[in-house]
C-alpha cells in the first residue's frame, strides 16, 4: 500500500487534484470518497499537500508541492505569506483578477446554499474597491509581541509568530523601526497610518482583568476623514482596513439607501457614524438618524464628529436593544444601514426589523456565510434582493465586503 492509499491522519502527506473554491480560502478535493480542503491551492491544480486536520467526514490540508499549476498562479505578492509563513495573505499567489473571480464564485455558492438566493448574471462578480491595487492597502494592523519581546504575525491558526513584517497588505514606511524595538513580551501593538499621512503606535498589555494602553508614537487617536468631515478615532477601535473603503462605502450607501429631506434612518452596527454623517447630512433637520452600536470609544467619536448635526441621535447599547425599544415606541425607519460583525445580523435582529415595517434596508457583510445566511433570513420575511455588490475590499486574502439592497 503507498502512502497515498493509507488513511490519512494529520501529518500525511497526499496527492490531490483540486476543485471549486470554498468558504475560508480553501479549495475543494476528494480522497478516497473523502472531501480534503486545501490551502494554499487554487482550482484545477494537481498538488501535493500535507493533511493539517482530521474532522472525521473531512480533512483539512496545505500544498507543500504544485505538480501542475494553474494558470492563474503567480509569483507571492507578499514575501512572508505561505504554507511556512505567515497567515495574513492566503490568496497573495493568485493573479488579481482570478481571486476575485474564485471570491464572486465563493459568495454565489453561499448565497445560494445557506440564503436560498441564486446570484448571478453580468454583475454577478467582484470588483477592485479602487484603483489602488493589490498592495499597501492597509492602513491599520495589530502585531503581537512573543517571549523573546520581537513583534510578528502569526502563523495560520498557530500561536507562532513571523517575526519578518514585510506584509504585501502594507505600505511602506507603515511598521519601520518596529523590528528592531524591545516589546513587553505578550503586548500587542496597534498601527494606524491616518489621513494626516502620521504613524501612530499604541502598545497595550494585559495585567489580570485590566488591558493597560500606552502611545509609543504619535497620538491615542487617528485623524479620518471622509469627504469634508474628519473623525478623531482611536487607534485601538475599529475604522476601516482599506485606505479608500469608508468613502467607497458612504457613497454607495446614499445611492442605494436614497435618503431624502424630511426621513427617518436608521444606522444599525453604525460604529463612528460614517454612515450616520452622510444620512444625516440627506435627511436635513427635519429628518432623523438614529445610529446605535455597543462600543462607547466608537459612539463617544461619532458624538464628537457628528456634533454639527442635531438631528442624528447616537445611542450606546446593543442593536437588538435598540430595535425592540423602537419596536415598543411604535416608531418606524424609512431606511436602515446595517454593518454588522462577522457573525452577522442574525435571526433575532433581523425579525425585529422586519417587525418594524422598515420598507427599505442596505445590508453589509464582512464574511459570505453569515452576509448569505442573512439574506435568507430577508427572503423569508418578504423582502426582495434588488441589488448586490461584492467588493475585492481585502486584496491577496480570501475576504470580502458584500452589500444588498433589499425591499419589501
């Protein structure tokens, strides 16, 4: 019996021929009757991989060998990702424009598996969320620091760090001199460049039940901004990855939401009212914006961003809390932003909106399988897909950004 033949524990080593994309950067093969999801490889490939999991009816496995390549493999766009590498861009050897091909595939197939939505047609595809490219996209990331006080990334779910910080998600200059740096062992370190062009570096470590933040350089808040309007946000909270997602994504919003004089809005998930500034700036002082999300750093910015605009009301609290106090009030939205987490909406959130008789909804997902799940949770109480846009907004990772138009 060869190697091949034997049952494949985690250590084996196969060789496999390669399907479709899968949900989290795999792609699909099959041994022995049995499903294998392979990093590192892309569609129609033969490859020689090491299994890394065995899950009973599945396997998990990496290529340690391309035998035969597909024609949309290319040289690593980012010199520290890979099978011995670093975890941060797992699709970094795919040429740009089949990645996002292999990611609008992977979105169709969970929309219509997990949402019961069939996707497709002409704009059924991913698109570049610029001209910006591939690389130097990020304009924030978090480092950890291990034992020996040097910071890295980490390995594919590993607790080992790579200790090169050449990122191809980078810009240049973005983490210089931080090699070279003593860190507490086990702090993390936030980086943001912002849109003044200032490097800002935040170290924070853990101590019992309390986190202690301290600035290494520059300040403790990044200066944002998105059309004419800036926002002082703190470099540990969340603000968009890409340098051009939040303007991107507030146009497109206004577009789709339409939001006129005299409208309620509701902005769900709204973290520092991006969203809930240009809403607001539409429905005029005779509408209202409502924004509501449960960090208090993340509505203390929107309150201090957004203080030219009475009418957007910013609520610290839970988005289910929120819908069913407005569910109680008997008021009602004309349209409603939601960005939630990776998780999603979910069930619960979604039935309270639909109960609220909101007539008008733009969803936004991070991660396909809850953004389709979501979906379908729509479709069942009557809403219909009038749009979808899948953005490539992650370049050289498997992630995307999708956003819906649904009515009813």
């Amino acid at each position: 019996m060869t190697l091949d033949q034997q049952p494949a524990s985690a250590g084996a080593e196969l060789t496999l021929d390669t399907g479709a994309p899968a949900n989290g950067g795999s792609c699909v093969a099959h041994h022995d009757g049995r499903v294998v999801f392979v990093r590192y490889a892309l569609p129609g490939e033969r490859v020689r991989v090491r299994v890394t999991a065995d899950r009973g009816s599945y396997w998990h496995a990496e290529v340690i060998e391309v035998i035969e390549p597909s024609a949309d493999r290319t040289a690593s766009l980012c010199p520290i990702a890979g099978v011995d590498g670093a975890g941060c861009c797992d699709l970094a050897f795919a040429v740009p424009e089949a990645a996002r091909a292999l990611k609008a595939q992977v979105v169709a197939n969970q929309l219509e598996r997990l949402g019961g939505y069939r996707w497709d047609g002409p704009d059924a595809g991913a698109e570049p969320l610029s001209a910006a490219g591939p690389t130097g996209w990020r304009t924030r990331v978090r480092l950890d620091v291990g034992p020996d006080r040097r910071p890295g990334f980490h390995r594919y779910h590993s607790d080992e760090l790579v200790t090169d910080l050449r990122c191809g998600q980078l810009p240049a200059g973005m983490l210089e001199g931080l090699a070279e740096t003593e860190w507490p062992p086990h702090a993390h370190l936030h980086v943001a460049f912002d849109d003044d062009g200032r490097r800002h570096v935040l170290c924070s470590v853990r101590a019992g039940r309390r986190t202690a933040t301290t600035v290494a350089e520059g300040e403790y808040h990044s200066v944002q901004r998105v059309g004419r309007r800036s926002w002082r946000v703190p470099v540990t909270a969340f603000w968009q990855a890409h340098r051009d997602a939040a303007g991107v994504y507030s146009g497109l919003v206004v577009d789709w939401a339409q939001p006129a004089a005299g409208m309620t809005a509701w902005d769900l998930y709204g973290g520092v009212g991006v969203f809930a500034a240009v809403l607001g700036e539409a429905v005029g002082e005779s509408g209202r914006v409502r924004t509501v999300d449960t960090s208090r750093s993340a509505t203390r910015a929107a309150r201090d961003a957004l203080v030219d605009l009475p009418q957007v009301d910013v609520v610290t609290d839970s988005v289910r809390r929120a819908l069913a106090g407005q569910r109680a009030s008997a008021s009602r939205a004309d349209v409603a932003v939601l960005d939630p987490p990776r998780s999603g909406a979910g069930r619960e959130v979604v039935d309270l909106l639909a109960a609220a008789g909101v007539p008008r909804v733009v969803h936004i997902g991070c991660e396909a399988a809850s953004f389709a799940r979501d979906i379908g949770l729509y479709l069942g109480h009557g809403y219909v897909v009038e749009k979808i846009k899948v953005f490539d907004a992650f370049p050289l990772t498997h992630h995307t950004e999708c956003v819906a138009l649904l009515t009813r």
